[in-house]
C-alpha cells in the first residue's frame, strides 16, 4: 500500500507539472487507472476526450491542401483578367479575396476540436458525503422576460418550474424572475406558480421524472412507464395533469384579463394601484415568493427561493436593455444569496436535464483545473421546429462544429441563455495565476562551467525580465480579487486579502451599497438576508442611478456597447485570463422555442449582426483591443470573424448579383477555361466538399443541418447582415438609435403553422430582389442560346451554374415567401412586375436575338425590282 501511494503521489507531482506548462486543461487520465474504488472520490470531475486522430488528421489536411490549392487559384485568378469585362472580373477577384479571408478567420480556431466527460458520481462522492450537509456550491439563476403578450407567462411558468425542481440541493438554489416590462400579469403568474410548485416540485423528485417542465412533460409522445416501478405513479400522475390544466385555466384567464388595460391603471388585491402601470416610469420592485417565512411543499420540505425582480425605470436615464436588467439581476442576488454561481436562462429556456447544474460544477468545482473556469456553456436546443429546419433554426454547425473547436483553444465565445458564470469572474477580476515551479539551483564554480546556469548573457537577460515581471506583478497586485482555489472540498481564497483595500476604491467599482460591497468579499450572506434591512438594500441596488460613476457595464458585470452583451461579456472574461468550457452532455441540458418564421427569424439575425457591427465599432474590437492579457491567437481571430462577419454581406449581395449581370451582358468573370485552370477549379471544388464532409463526420452533423446552415448563410448575409451593417454605420456616424421588439415566443393553433405566415418586412427586399434577377437572367441566357445556335450553349454552361448556385442558396427563402397560401403575395407580385420591367428595358437595350458581332446579312435570292 506505501508503495502504491508513492506510485501515486509521483504521477500526481508530475501531472500537475504539466497542468502549470499546459495551462488549466488537466483531465486526469493518467490518475484513473490505478486509482482504488474508495479513492473514486478523489479523481478529477471531468477529462477530455480529444477527437479521433482518424477523423481530425484528415480534416486538418484537407485545410492546409485548400490553402495551397487557394494559392494556385488567385495566382491563376490575378494573372489571367477578363478584358472584354475587366469590371466584372476585377469585382469578383475581390469578393473571392474577401471569401477566402473569412473562411481563414472561420476555419482555424477549428483546428482542435475536443469533447468533454463528466463524472457526477464523482461529484457526489466528494462534496455530497453520506451523514453531512451537503458541500456543493450555491448557485442563483436568473430568468429574464420583458412582455407578457410575446413572451406568454406559461411559457415563463415552465421554465421557473423547471428550475425549482432541478436534482440539486433546495437550500442552495434560487431563482430570481426579472420582469422588465413590470407587467402585473408577470407578477401574479409567477404568484400562481409559486403555488403550483408546492405540488409539482414533490412529484419530480418522488418519481424521477424529465423533463421538469410539465408543458413539455405531459405532452411528450413516450411512454412514461417505462422504468417506473412505484405504485402509486399512475394514480398521481393523473392528479398532476389534471391540477397542471387546472393552473393553465387560471394563467389563461391571467392572460385574456390583461388584454384590456383599464382607463386608471391595474389595482392590487389590496386596492393601491400597480407600481409598474407606467413601464417607463415606476419604482424598483422586490418581491419573495418562496425559500422564506416557512413556505414549504406538500409533503412538508424546503423548497428553492423563487423572487421577483423588477428595477426602477425612470425618464432620462439609459437602462442598457437586457444587459442592464442581468446587472441589476446580479447585484439583487449578491444582497440575498450571494452564491459565487450564477446560471442566466431565457424565459422560454426550460432545463430539460434535471442534473444540468451538477454537470456544469463537475467543471467549476473541480479541484484541479475548475478554478480558472469563468464559465460552462451548454449548446442550446429547441423543441418545435419542422422536420426540415428550412431557416437553420438548430443552428447545429455552430454549436457542434464550431464550439467544439473553440472549446479546444480557450473556451466557446458565447455566454448566452444556459451559461453558468463565475460571480467573481463577472466582477471583472483577473482569472489566478499558477505558481511556477522553483527554478534549479546549482552550486557549481565557476558558474559558466554547467550549462544548467547559462552564459552571463542570459543571466542578464533574465534578469531584466524578471525585472519588468516584478513590475507588471506590481501592477496586476493592486486589482482587488478574490478567487477561490477548491481543493479537497474546502474552499481556499487566492487573492490579495481584500480587507487591505480602502472601501472608497471598493465602492468607486461596484457603487454606493455598503451590503453590496461586503457581499464581494464573502461567499455567502447572513441567514436573515430577508429581513427588511437587506430588502431596501436590494431596492437600492436595483436604482436607476445606482451604476452612476462605476464601474457597471464597463468592467463589472454584463458589458454595455452592444445588443450581443453576450459575447462582449465573454471577450473581456477572457481577456483577464479565464477560460470557458462547453459541455454536452448526453440528455440536452436546456430546450427553447426559436422563431420559426421566416420574417421573424431574419429579425433575430439582425439583432445578432447588429451586435457585431456595434462591437467592431467600439473600444472593445478584438482587433485592437486585448493585447498582452490572457486571449490566446486564434481565440482572438474567432472573436474577429464574430465582429467582422456582416461586413461579408457586401461582397456577398454583388457576387450573387454577378450571374444576372453575366447571362444579361453575355460575359463572363472567368476567361476561356485551359486545362490548367479547369484542374484547378475541380481541386477548389474538392477541397471544398471535403472540408464540409469531414467536418460533419467529427462534428456528428448531418448533411441536411448543413446544408442549411449554408443556404441560411446566403440567405442572412444579403438581408440581415446588411441591414445591421447599414444600421450599425447610422448609430456611428449620424447617432440613430434602433429598438427592437421581442420576438414572439407563443405558438399558434396546430403544428408549424407559424412556419407558414407570411410578414413582410424591409430584410425580404435584397434576398427578393437577388432571386428574381437571377430567374430572370436564367431565362434570358436560355433565351439568347437558342436564337444564335448551338456554339453558345458551352460559354452558356458556366453561367448558368454561377446563376443556379444563388437560386439554390434562395431557395428555403423562395418557400417561405410563398408559403401554404394559394395566392402569392400582392406585394411579391408588384415587386417582381418591377423589377421584370427594368429588365426588360435592359434586355431590349442589349439586343439579345442580334449577334454579338452584329446582324448577319445574307442574299436571299429573290430578285426584288421585277
């Protein structure tokens, strides 16, 4: 046994030796195979598991060969013009130049794909000993909805529901619900659902069952007996239903009250008028539903704290939408609960795996690489969607490709809903520094005789570096940081003692709330954190002019500067040295709705793009920004192409517009192909398709999901990228703000039929506009091959692919203009009049049916003065 242990403890000192040159990735494996089964608990939470060299050394091939090949095609692209169209040719070498530059930006941070494996097992084992309260981590989670008419409230129920019944000790859960519409139907459907989790939350935890969210529990097409042995499961789940429908009735009728708003505003029970009837203008609200005054479930036990938020809106004052409310959100709970956990949700978000929060601590609390984690990002899934995705919904190339790949370098850029923070890493502190090992000394004389100490030179060197390390230590010692180091389940501070900083410095940062402030410094609150002292300190917290002259949305909390807080947030975490971790675990942690109409899910792309554009334009562009801190080289050109990406919509709506332009005029960007040309069109063409294929093969993506996600690509870039970009250079150079609305999150009678509305909107005008040219040019081309014969029908080939290429890219869009209606839309059809009209000016003008050398006059034979 002493044997086997130094054995161990050897491994253990040189693991750690590689996790202090590797960074934070440390999985482990060399630990688990000779570990006993009463050191399970022990072993790390989670490894990674690298992607088969028999799937990724291919791939990473097949990019450096389309490298090489794209080599070869610009050299022939550049050096052979198309003089007759020097215009066209010149055109396309520059967007094809463009194309080339962002798939670069695109493909590299790619370049080492990992998975990750949890051991919840393991986690319990270690933190959850048998006879002793349990060790595992607070977490506070927060829900953000704004409007109750496009965000229903049973949606919202569902997901709060789900939350208080997740497999995770009551006592350290909370959920905060932020209503930023201070709508007093939110308020009082949440009250109803406090109620209804006194039941619900009981049965999910007796029968085990998922998902949590009863909307989605009753009506899944499953049997729900399998793996139930109770007896008394039918019987109570048949109650359940029928008091869940029961709740249903009473939020409809919640819902169909608040669809007239009366002449004085909403009352009370109590008859005082509704704080939030003016929703520019009313007071912060806090209100506590459950986790307090001895609100228990049914059966009698504890349940989870469930408060409503919504903070003061006043006149004048800029509130930083969603970021600004997930701010508010954060300082609320640090008065309350204070967990050094939180997990953000969207209302429509429901947690569809009950142990999503064990497996997100799995990574944060693990003892050897958990403390440099910022934050776990889980991939969003949705529930429905049509069989066929037509509009990209799933968005799986992004999640299953291109997380995958990031979460290999320093972790994936996105913090959106289903993203578990650090609370100290949101606070803007800088992620800890792992002790170097103690350098080599060496008692030789002379020193230069051993070549462990080196020349003088080097010594010299060294010294002036360790010279400015000091310094810059110096420097970074003075930020105030209190990060914590996990090891064998006690929880250790890794920071400067924060008691030695002036709380005048303490309250520049974090504002003027000496709870707040003191909540910084601690990892937990009093047990009388609802007594009225810390609510009217959490009112204060959530004041208008509480972030005024701090550091809120600049260096603490969600950053402000764009409608994408998502992924700001996420650079400057990463930028102070964290990293981030995706997990995937087998059951989908999270389920959504995702806006399945075409008109609503070009809206949701706007808003994405229009984030990026603000971002590029802002102090915070990952260009500029973030040097010598903590981003590693190809996380930064990751977050480059997040920021860059809608400016790829202006060579892309002149490269699709270039077809026509070719079948119209009857040239052509490429001139007469060689052999060599043609080999290397085919090897670009390749190279291409195998990239795909192979990444879908590592990716585990299908074909259609890619397919798609490439349609949607074309279809977003010529329509919502642009208009962001438009947008973006509007709120630049002229100063014009743009609002945007909620999409809808309620689905209408009878499956997809969402899919099949019609609205239109200025985004459909470009992608319209690109599909009927291109018909059209397919036509004139036809057209004009068949009048001068059969020697115009090679050059034709080539454009005709060039034009099909587009409309295949427009196609989804061309279904969802026309949709199930009978009739195609006025507005399509006056659109196209239009455009058909101009053309035809066009085509006149250019003469098709006459030759390109001019008319051809032959001597008919007929004799014409007789």
């Amino acid at each position: 046994m002493e044997e086997w242990k130094k054995r161990q403890s050897d491994k253990l000192q040189v693991v750690k030796h590689q996790g202090d040159n590797a960074g934070d990735n440390l999985d482990g494996n060399e630990l688990d195979s000779d570990l006993p089964m009463m050191d399970e608990g022990r072993q790390p939470l989670s490894r990674k598991l690298p992607i088969a060299s028999s799937k990724i050394s291919p791939y990473r091939l097949i990019i450096i060969l389309r490298l090489v090949v794209l080599g070869f095609f610009f050299h022939y692209r550049v050096l052979h013009p198309v003089h007759d169209a020097f215009g066209l040719w010149l055109t396309s070498v520059i967007c094809e130049i463009w194309f080339a530059v962002s798939w670069i930006l695109d493909q590299f941070p790619k370049w080492f794909p990992i998975e990750r494996e949890t051991y919840l097992d393991r986690l319990s084992l270690r933190y959850e000993k048998e006879g002793r309260p349990s060790e595992l981590a607070d977490i506070d989670i927060f829900v953000s909805t704004v409007d109750p008419m496009k965000e229903p409230p049973l949606i919202t129920a569902n997901t709060v529901l789900s939350i208080l019944a997740v497999d995770y000790p009551v006592e350290k859960v909370a959920c905060y619900v932020s209503d930023d519409g201070a709508a007093m139907l939110s308020f009082e459907a949440l009250s109803e659902t406090s109620e209804f989790a006194r039941k619900w939350v009981p049965f999910c935890k007796k029968f085990n069952i998922e998902p949590r969210a009863p909307e989605w529990y009753f009506s899944e097409k499953m049997d729900y007996l399998k793996n139930k042995v109770h007896p008394a499961f039918v019987r109570e789940r048949r109650a359940m239903k029928r008091e869940y429908e029961e709740f249903k009735v009473r939020i409809n009728r919640l819902v169909a009250t608040a669809q007239k708003v009366p002449e004085e505003g909403w009352t009370m029970q109590d008859g005082t008028p509704w704080p939030g009837n003016n929703v520019r203008d009313h007071p912060g609200m806090i209100q506590l539903f459950l986790g307090h005054d001895g609100v228990h479930d049914v059966e009698g036990n504890e349940l989870p704290c469930l408060v409503y938020v919504s903070r003061e809106k006043r006149p004048g004052f800029d509130h930083h939408k969603k970021a600004g409310a997930m701010n508010a959100l954060v300082r609320v709970s640090a008065v309350l609960s204070n967990a050094p956990f939180l997990l953000n949700v969207d209302c429509d978000h429901y947690i569809n795996n009950s142990k999503a929060l064990r497996e997100a601590m799995c990574f944060m609390m693990d003892p050897t690489s958990g403390k440099k984690v910022c934050y776990v990002q889980f991939p969003q899934r949705f529930d429905g969607i049509d069989r066929h995705d037509r509009y990209s919904n799933r968005n799986v190339v992004f999640f299953d490709i291109n997380m995958k790949g990031l979460d290999g370098l320093q972790g994936p850029i996105y913090v959106g809903t289903g993203c578990i923070f650090r609370r100290q890493a949101l606070y803007g502190y800088d992620a800890p520094v792992k002790k170097k090992p103690p350098s080599k000394t060496c008692n030789c004389w002379p020193r230069w005789c051993c070549s462990c100490c080196g020349s003088r030179k080097n010594k010299k060197g060294k010294m002036k570096k360790d010279k400015k390390k000091k310094l810059k230590h110096r420097e970074a010692s003075k930020q105030i940081y209190a990060l914590e180091t996990i090891e064998e389940g006690i929880e250790v501070k890794n920071s400067e003692n924060p008691s030695r900083v002036s709380q005048e410095k303490l309250e520049k940062r974090f504002g003027q709330s000496p709870a707040f402030v003191a909540s910084t410094l601690q990892e937990n609150v009093p047990k009388d954190a609802c007594s009225t002292t810390f609510l009217k300190e959490a009112i204060h917290v959530i004041s208008c002019g509480y972030e005024d002259k701090s550091e809120w949305g600049k260096e603490v909390g969600w950053i402000y500067g764009s409608v994408t807080e998502d992924i700001l947030t996420g650079f400057k975490m990463h930028c102070h040295g964290w990293r981030s971790v995706y997990c995937i675990p087998k059951r989908p942690a999270f389920k959504g709705s995702a806006p399945i109409n075409l008109s609503d899910r070009l809206h949701q792309v706007l808003r994405w793009a229009l984030g990026s554009v603000e971002i590029f334009f802002s102090k915070h562009c990952p260009i500029w920004y973030g040097y010598g801190g903590g981003l590693k080289s190809l996380e930064r050109f990751s977050y480059i192409n997040s920021v860059v990406y809608p400016w790829t919509s202006i060579p892309l709506i002149v490269y699709c517009t270039l077809p026509a332009i070719c079948l119209l005029t009857g040239k052509f960007i490429v001139p007469e192909i060689s052999n060599y040309a043609s080999i290397i069109f085919i090897a670009l063409f390749i190279s291409i398709a195998a990239t795909g294929i192979l990444e879908m093969q590592w990716g585990g993506v299908g074909i259609d999901d890619w397919w798609r996600n490439e349609q949607f690509w074309v279809i977003g870039g010529v329509s919502s990228h642009f208009f962001a970009l438009v947008q973006g250079l509007l709120k630049v150079l002229a100063g014009v703000n743009t609002n945007f609305t909620v999409t809808s999150k309620g689905g209408d009678d009878g499956e997809f039929s969402e899919l099949y509305i019609f609205k239109w909107t200025s985004l459909l005008v470009l992608p319209t506009t690109l599909l009927i040219i291109n018909i059209v040019g397919v036509v004139v081309g036809v057209a004009d091959a068949i009048n001068n014969g059969y020697d115009s029908w090679g050059p034709l080939f080539g454009k005709l692919l060039f034009a099909l290429w587009v409309i295949l890219h427009l196609y989804p869009f061309l279904k969802g203009l026309i949709g199930k209606q009978e009739k195609i839309p006025t507005v399509i059809i006056i659109w196209s009049i239009l455009l058909a009209s101009i053309l035809t000016l066009l085509w006149v003008r250019i003469n098709p049916f006459v030759s390109r050398d001019g008319p051809v006059l032959e001597i008919c034979g007929l004799n014409c003065d007789d």
